[in-house]
C-alpha cells in the first residue's frame, strides 16, 4: 500500500501535460507553462496528501508528504512531456504545412 501511495501521485503527472495544454488553450495564457505546470503540481500534491490521509499527523509530516507528493507529480510532468507529448506535438506541427504571412 505504501508503494501505491507515491506512484499514484506520479502518474497523475503523467496526464499533467496535456490537461495544462486545454487550460492554456481555453484561458488563452501563453508563456506560463512552466508556473501552471507547477502551480498545479503544488495543488494535485495537496489533494493526493490530503486523500492519502497523510495530513493528519504532526505538521512537520503532513509538510514533508505535500512536499513529496508535489514533487513527485511535477517530475511525472515533466517526464511525461519531455519523453511523450513534445515529440508527438512536434512532429504533428512539423508535418502541417507553414502559413505564409501577408504583409
């Protein structure tokens, strides 16, 4: 069980990316993946600490299981997105034909 406790949160950043890739789209937010990106881990690390039932202890523990849970979903983020979707979103765009600009 306690195996299982510091995967989920890993794989939960597996999926990270392309949930930050809809939100930029939707709020229109460019340049601030990286703070997104964090900001979301910080939270997801909160709300998997919390449903761990690792918050209910002395708050030096409860501070270390967010901290490990952050940053185990920003690594599975940036895993996920170095590793799988930029490629895949690179050789998607590669192969789109460039617009041509008017001027």
């Amino acid at each position: 069980m306690e195996m299982l406790r510091e995967v989920i949160p890993f794989f939960i950043g597996l999926v990270l990316p392309p949930v930050i890739m809809l939100l930029s789209r939707i709020l229109r937010i460019e340049r601030v993946g990286p703070l997104l990106t964090f900001v979301l881990a910080i939270i997801i690390g909160c709300c998997v600490s919390f449903f761990a039932g690792e918050l209910g202890g002395e708050l030096e523990e409860s501070f270390m299981a967010i901290i490990i849970d952050t940053s185990l979903v920003y690594t599975g983020s940036q895993v996920a997105y170095y590793l799988c979707w930029k490629p895949l979103l690179e050789s998607r765009l590669a192969s789109q034909p460039a617009k041509s600009q008017i001027s």
